[in-house]
C-alpha cells in the first residue's frame, strides 16, 4: 500500500493475518495507518483466481509381467510436483494378444 504522503507504515492484514495469501480465494483486505499526525483506514476483498495447468508425460514402455518397476516422470505447467496413485490393489494388466 502506498499512503499519502508517502513514507508513512501502512498496516495490512488479509482475513487477520499479516501474511499475504497464495491460495486461490477471497480475502477480506484491511489496510490502516495511525500515526501521530495521520490515522487512516480502507478495506476491500482480494480474490485470488485458480490457474490452470496441464500435466505432461512421455508414453509408458510395454512391461511384462514381473519385470522390474521402472521410474515414471511427469511436469505440471504450474511448476507443482506431480505425484501418482492407484485404486488398484494390484498392477494393471493387458491381456496378450
């Protein structure tokens, strides 16, 4: 926040915490300054918007069964890590053909 004049402590919290917010949501900003020859206040909402993103990863080699596990491997255009899981209990299988 920038005061008129500038130079003076601005005081900023977001829902009542001074820590800027990184999640996508609304925030009830609230700004103040209280000094000896100023006193001031505004408030607003801040509304952060989900990004999008696309995971990316190259086709999976044909295994056979038993053969050994092999490494998958992934990138997510918003930079986040990209972790797998599976509601099997058991490897997926193809059936030969």
């Amino acid at each position: 926040a920038t005061p008129t004049p500038s130079g003076l402590a601005v005081a900023v919290t977001y829902n009542g915490e001074t820590s800027p917010p990184v999640a996508a949501g609304s925030y009830a900003v609230a700004a103040s300054v209280d000094t000896a020859n100023y006193t001031g206040s505004a408030s607003a909402t801040l509304t952060i918007a989900k990004g999008s993103q696309s995971i990316s990863f190259p086709e999976l080699p044909a295994k056979v069964m038993g053969a050994q596990p092999f490494a998958l491997s992934a990138t997510a255009t918003s930079g986040l890590p990209v972790s797998y899981a599976s509601s099997l209990s058991r490897p997926a299988c193809q059936p030969s053909q």
